[in-house]
C-alpha cells in the first residue's frame, strides 16, 4: 500500500487544515503529512470556541484562532510545536483505533532516546507530562488522525492564551481538559533545533511505512486549499458561528450597583439579552434591540456600543468596561 508523505511548510493554520480535509476527501491513497503553523490556537469541531480562549490575551497577542474537522480539545500551536496527521481507508471500526497511528510517533521519540507512555485519553507522556494531544475524524471509509507534538513550544503563552473563566458559560460543548506539559528539548540526550527534530521526525516515520513515497502539492491541490481556506477555515461563520447553543452571564460592578447580564447565543449570535440592575427601562429596551443578531464578537458590539455611549455614561456606565464585560 502506498503511503504519500507530505512535509508542509506553510505557516498558516487556516492552510494546514484545509489541506487536512481536502486530502481526506479529494485522495484514495494513505496519507502522512507533517506540519506546523504560526502561533494560533485551534478548537475541537464540537467546542464553543470563545468558551475555551482568552479572547483579551489572545488578540493583544495577535494569536489567530482556528476550528478543526475533528472533535477533541483545544491544542495550541506556534513554530516550536509539530503537527502529525496521517489518514487511512478503513474497512472495520477497530482500524480507527489511537495506538495504532501513535505507534510510528512514539517509536520515532525513543529512537532519541526519550521513554515515551500514553495516558487514558491517548496522550503521549514524557516524564510524567503531556506533550502530544490526539484527535480523530473519520469520513466515508477514511480515518484522519492527527497530533500535536510540543518541541520547544511557548509554554507560557500557551498557558495564558488557554485561561478561561468557564464560570460565565453554560452549554453542552465538549470541554478540554488541561493537562500539565512539557517540552520535548528539555529531556532530549542530545541537542537539537526544531528544524532537525522536524526533519528526523518526517524521514524516520515516513519510512517506517514499506510503500512510503514523499510527494508535494501540486499547482492544482494548492489552488482548491486556498478556496477551502478562504471560504471556510478563515471564516467568523466557522470559527465561533459553529459553536454549540450557549448562555453567557456575567455580574457587573457599577457605579450605582451590581449589573446583571445574560447572553442567549445561537450560531454565534447573540438571540435575546437580560440585563437586571440600575439601568433605566428605556436604556434596556434599547439594549435588547441592538444587541439582538449580533455576532457575539467584539469586533461586533463595539460599534453598536457607540451608537448609546452618551446614554450609558448618562447612567454612569463606561462603555469600553462594558464592552469588555460581555466576552
């Protein structure tokens, strides 16, 4: 059987996956594909992607944020991590099976010298620490899988860009669950740079394959990725708009007392807003009006906010503070 080894070397996220699923849709043969992208963090298909960012630290970082095809948790991503994906036709259930497409990686990993063991959720383990989050999709007769591996990955930024306040959300979406990780090049026996951990890793699972042979994108496959990419993975409608039904509630510290607001959201939108505390009868029905429709987006409610900003400070409220108590 032959297995096409892709080494990609595109920094966009919304490129990386949209080449994942026009791959899995467009090809018959075995796939494994190596790739990594710029900082950005990438949710699950069944996530409530504002549920699961820090939506402040992440645009003062000019962090993009992504969906994925398949379900699981939420994984950050930037150059000092690496992303696998490999893709099979498969014929009975027990073929979409996680130890079978992280045998290659893990065997790979030792061969560096590195004691590698898989958590209960089919994480990869080194020294006691996640360093490789799976998730899976299968379409028609063909299985995706794909991981991510944190070389020497802003360890930091990770953990900020991933702090939420879960409190304010109630929905049925698939939570992460946030594990303590580590970094690979802090445990190798021998330096190296991310470019050579990056190149050992394709070559050495690549031929791990008895019909692997390398092969590139064509003219073609890259022009009908860009379409994927550009109608779908960069789009708002994808990105938060697929997210699962969801109620937000904040309580909010005014001037004249606790100001209470609940979100209903839809596809992303905001359906119907409840606000109880010192605002005027007329101020909430002005509310409830300019709110209904709206993307649940900063980028969306800022200019809808300064329409009514000489009404709110005339109720001693500041509609930035605001603003920033709705996201």
């Amino acid at each position: 059987m032959t297995v096409l080894c892709y080494h990609l070397n595109h920094p966009d996220p919304y490129f990386n996956l949209a080449t994942e699923e026009y791959l899995l849709k467009n090809f018959d043969e075995d796939i494994f594909m190596l790739w990594s992208s710029e900082s950005s963090i990438v949710v699950g298909k069944h996530q409530n992607a504002l549920a699961e960012i820090n939506h402040r630290y992440v645009k003062e970082n000019q962090i993009k944020v992504a969906r994925r095809l398949s379900g699981g948790g939420t994984v950050f991503h930037d150059p000092g991590n690496l992303n696998f994906t490999f893709m099979r036709k498969v014929e009975k259930i027990e073929e979409v099976n996680y130890k079978i497409f992280l045998q290659p990686v893990k065997e790979a990993l030792e061969k560096l010298g590195l004691e590698i063991s898989s958590s209960k959720r089919d994480d990869l383990i080194l020294d006691g620490k996640k360093i490789s989050g799976n998730a899976q999709h299968v379409y028609r007769k063909r299985v995706l899988h794909h991981g991510t591996l944190l070389f020497d990955s802003h360890l930091e930024k990770l953990k900020n860009a991933l702090k939420v306040d879960l409190s304010r959300f109630e929905d049925k979406a698939v939570q992460s669950n946030r594990s303590e990780v580590t970094n690979i090049v802090a445990h190798l026996p021998k330096p190296m740079t991310v470019a050579e951990f990056r190149d050992f890793m394709f070559h050495t699972i690549s031929k791990s394959f008895p019909g692997y042979q390398f092969a590139e994108l064509t003219e073609a496959d890259r022009a009908a990725i860009q379409i994927l990419r550009d109608e779908k993975y960069c789009q708002w409608e994808w990105i938060y708009g697929y997210s699962p039904k969801y109620t937000y509630r904040n309580s909010i510290e005014t001037a004249k007392g606790e100001l209470k607001v609940t979100l209903s959201i839809a596809k992303g939108k905001i359906v119907q807003s409840e606000w109880e505390g010192p605002l005027s009868s007329e101020l909430i029905f002005k509310l409830t009006e300019i709110l209904r429709e709206k993307n649940h987006a900063y980028e969306a409610l800022q200019p809808a906010f300064n329409l009514f900003q000489s009404d709110l400070e005339k109720e001693g409220l500041n509609t930035e503070e605001l603003l920033s108590e709705l996201l």
